[in-house]
C-alpha cells in the first residue's frame, strides 16, 4: 500500500499493459467513468494521463482508486497495475 | 587523408589526428568494405581507452540525434544508462546494444554502412560502452551483414568481447525492447513498457540501445569533438546523416547535412522534383509530402520541415496511385503487427481494409470518415510505436492526396496505373 502517498494518489494512474490485454471487459464494468471498450472489446481510456503521451496510462482520483485496485486484482490477464510518479524513474 | 608516417613513439597521446575536410562526406571515407587498416588511415587512431562517463557531455554539445527514426537526444540515452547503472544497492553493469535490425523494408542505409564502414561502428559501440561504464556489447543486425561485421570484430584487439546477435527479418525486429528481446533469446517482439530499458533491459541490466549510424557518428565524435560535428548541418539538425533515396529510379545511399533540403537531396539523386507527384519521408512510419521544398529535420514547423525518421525517401512517380499505394504499406504494415496489442491486431487490419476499398473503387463517401474513426481509436494504444506510425502514415495519405480520394469517390482515378476503375 502507498501510505505516504494518499495525498498523492489523484496523480496516479493505471497502466494497461496491451501485451497481456485480451479485451475481457472487467476493468471497464468496474471503472465505467473511466474507461470504455473499442469495436473489439478493449479498454479505451475516456482521458488519458496527461503528458504521457500514451492511452495505456489512465489517470485516477481518489474516488476511483478502490475500483482500481479492484480491477487490478481481478483483471484475468494480470495486464493492469497501478503507477505512482515516484515510480516511473 | 593520407596516413600518417610519423614515428608513432613521437607521436603525443593527446593529438587529435588532423581533422577531416568540412563538408558532408564523413562515413565513408575509408572507402568501399574498408578494413581496419584503411579505416585508421583514413580518420586517425582512437584509443577507446581513454573514453570515459564524460563524453556524455561531448555528446550533448554535439546535438547528436538518433538516426534509427525516433530521433531521441543521443546524450539522453547515455545519460539515463550511466544514471541506472550507478544507483541503488545492487548496481548492475550496463549493455550497449548496436542496433543495425534495420526493419524498414525500404532502407539500406545500415546496411551499407555496416557493409562498407563496420569498424566505425564497432568504434562508435566502444566508446559508448566506456561511457556508460558497460561490460557488454553487441551488434544486432540481420544475417546478411554479420559476415562484415564479424569479420571486422576479428581485425582488432579492442572489439574481442563484442558479441554479435541475430535478428530476424521482420519490420518490428528493430524496435528497441524486441531487440533486447531476441538477443536474450526471446522472439523479436516490443514488450510492455512500465520499465525503461536505460533502467532494466537486457536481463534486467540497465541498456542502451542505439542506431548503428548513431554510433558510427559517436565514433567521430569522439575523436573529432562537438565542434567539428556542427560544422555541417544546422542548429536544429546538426551533423550529417545517411539516407536511403528510393522508388521511381534506382534506388542510392547518400549522405546528406543535417536539415538538407528535400530538393537538394532529390538533386543529388539525380531526381528533379518535377517529375514526382509525391514523396513519403522517413519510411513505411514516415509522411507523404507533395516533392515541394521542405527541409528534412527532427525539430521545426510541419509546413516547411519533415521529420527524417529513418531516412527513406520513397518517391513516388505521377502515374502511381498514392492511395493504392499506401493501402499496400498498410496492408504490409497490418501483417507486420506482432499481434501482441489487441488495438494494434484488430486495427491495422480494418484501417488496410477501408484504404483498399477507397483505392480500388468503392464510392462511399463515409469511407474517408471510416478511416479517421479507426485511427483516433487505436492511437497511443500499444506496446511500441507500430500503431502510431502507421496511422501517421496514412493520416499524412489523406492529407496529400484528398484530390485523389475525392476523384475516386467519383469514380475515377487521377493516376493511369493502379487505384479506382
């Protein structure tokens, strides 16, 4: 858990790692404000984390990190994980 | 340049061997399949010794840029790898990778120079190893060109530890993490990119990988200096850099200045813009433009400035379709998805799809907004960058030739070959 970084989680994001994506849905019924499905059935971010120039980092607020970590740990693939700025260098 | 008689016991280490003239024929001055001997005759010893963590910043004054198409900021790269390789508790020695994949299938530049000029690139891949500190290295490149390359790591002493490596064929082996990828035994295929490379690669290593012709001008570099290395090109572009000038006439490997003018390049290649309808820069990734004068660098305004990529220019002749001949890149670029990335998979295929049916004849007038539907879907939803540039490509085909999409919704093409009936 990121303790030190609860005033921060609104700068965090969920990183979708198209390698494993196979398009089964459950992180867009669980996070419908953020994400939607293609012709296909992948996740499309509705915005993506500002400056990474990459849809496959979808920026989180507080409200919806629960529904996040809950994806994480339910997404069949294992293609989502959590970021926190500190961890991208 | 004609080598040196000096005895080499006067000879001070610190000289610099006399620099070489001004101008843009840099990389191959030693000549045609130039062996070691010829190639120290020509551009002076360098004693890769010597080299250490401070040519990063050699590197930055130079404004060198990387030639296998992103155009990354060279010092960057080495920085961040030399950063990685010195910080936390388990430091790990860094790789330094020679990327001569050269998937493109148009490009030949890499090639030539690994054919013609190897021993500067195993120059340019010691010094950046010492840069970063590296205890490996290797030249990655396609079987055709290890006979060359193997040949020159034998002539001399400095390259016995560098390790060639294999890459297959394909449009994506050149990708940076497919290489390092294929080299640790993986397929060819881009990986997820949570981690850097310049932070965990090859076997969780910090690495670095870089363009062939990047290297080769590193080998100059370092022994030429950052002021010597803007003496051609602009401030934008500085240096030199090799393209790969194809499609309507035979097709040539030239070196041109940094920021050349597309004219310019076109009239070295024996080409007069006149006689072309339109030019894709940069390669199968790359933009068609109309052959008017736009200058090839990575920076500046799009109207007047092509990015270089990797160096292909594709010219395409009056009587071609360039519809029908972007539905056929894109097709092949379609094939070419490693089918990793769902976006990238399903994409590509649609997007060659309605490119087809636009090329060979259909009138549907929502075909052109069929297309841009499909391209704002999967851009920036992939692994690499397969996705992207391909869309860049065919947005830059609707751009060029709108009059040739409007002529065919009318059913007719603007071109006697190929496209509408």
């Amino acid at each position: 858990m990121h303790q030190d970084n609860r005033g921060s989680a609104v700068n965090g994001s969920l990183h979708i790692d198209w390698t494993k994506c196979d398009g089964r849905g459950l992180c867009t019924e669980l996070l419908p404000n953020l994400l939607v499905r293609d012709d296909w059935g992948y996740p499309i971010p509705r915005r993506a984390q500002a400056g990474s120039g990459s849809r496959g980092e979808v920026a989180i607020s507080p409200n919806n990190e629960e529904a996040a970590r809950e994806a994480v740990s339910l997404c069949p693939k294992l293609a989502l994980s959590l970021r926190y700025p500190r961890e991208r260098f | 340049m004609t080598p040196s008689t000096t005895d080499p016991t006067t000879v001070l280490p610190q000289v610099r061997p006399a620099l070489p003239a001004a101008g843009t024929d840099r990389l191959f001055l030693a000549g045609s399949h130039a062996g070691h001997a010829q190639h120290l005759a020509a551009y002076g010893p360098l004693d890769t010794g010597t080299v250490g963590p401070e040519f990063t910043t050699v590197v930055e004054a130079s404004g060198l840029s990387g030639r296998g198409g992103a155009a990354f900021a060279s010092w960057r790269k080495l920085a961040a790898t030399a950063g990685s390789g010195n910080a936390g508790l388990l430091a790990r020695r860094p790789v330094v990778i020679a990327n001569g994949a050269e998937g493109e299938p148009l490009s030949l530049k890499d090639r030539t120079l690994l054919i013609h000029a190897p021993h500067l690139v195993l120059d340019g891949l010691l010094v950046a190893a010492r840069a970063v500190q590296a205890s490996q290295a290797y030249v990655y490149t396609t079987a055709e060109n290890l006979a060359s390359v193997q040949s020159a790591v034998t002539e001399r002493r400095d390259a016995r530890h560098v390790r060639l490596a294999e890459a297959t064929d394909a449009f994506i082996s050149g990708e940076a993490s497919a290489a390092v990828n294929s080299i640790s035994g993986g397929p060819a295929l881009p990986l997820d990119k949570r981690r850097r490379l310049s932070d965990t690669g090859l076997k969780g290593r910090p690495t670095l990988v870089l363009n062939v012709e990047t290297l080769a001008h590193l080998g100059l570099l370092a022994r030429y200096g950052a002021g010597w290395f803007r003496s051609a090109g602009s401030v934008r572009d500085p240096g030199t850099r090799l393209v790969t000038v194809t499609g309507h006439g035979p097709e040539q490997v030239l070196e041109v200045a940094g920021d050349a003018s597309l004219h310019g390049i076109l009239g070295s290649a024996g080409i007069s813009p006149e006689e072309l309808s339109a030019v894709l820069i940069g390669g199968y990734h790359g933009r068609w433009v109309r052959p008017l004068d736009y200058h090839l660098s990575p920076s500046g305004p799009s109207h007047a400035v092509v990015r270089p990529g990797a160096g292909v220019i594709y010219t395409l002749h009056p009587e071609q379709c360039g519809l029908a001949a972007t539905a056929q890149i894109t097709e092949y670029l379609a094939v070419q998805s490693a089918g990793q990335c769902g976006p990238c998979m399903f994409g590509l295929p649609a997007m060659a799809d309605v490119l087809n049916r636009l090329a060979y004849g259909e009138r549907n007038p929502r075909l052109v907004r069929e297309l841009e539907r499909l391209a704002k879907m999967v851009s920036g939803r992939g692994a690499c960058h397969h996705p992207d540039g391909t869309i860049q490509l065919v947005s830059s085909a609707l751009e060029t030739f709108s009059q040739d999409v409007k002529a065919h919704l009318a059913g007719r093409c603007t071109r006697t070959t190929g496209g509408a009936r």
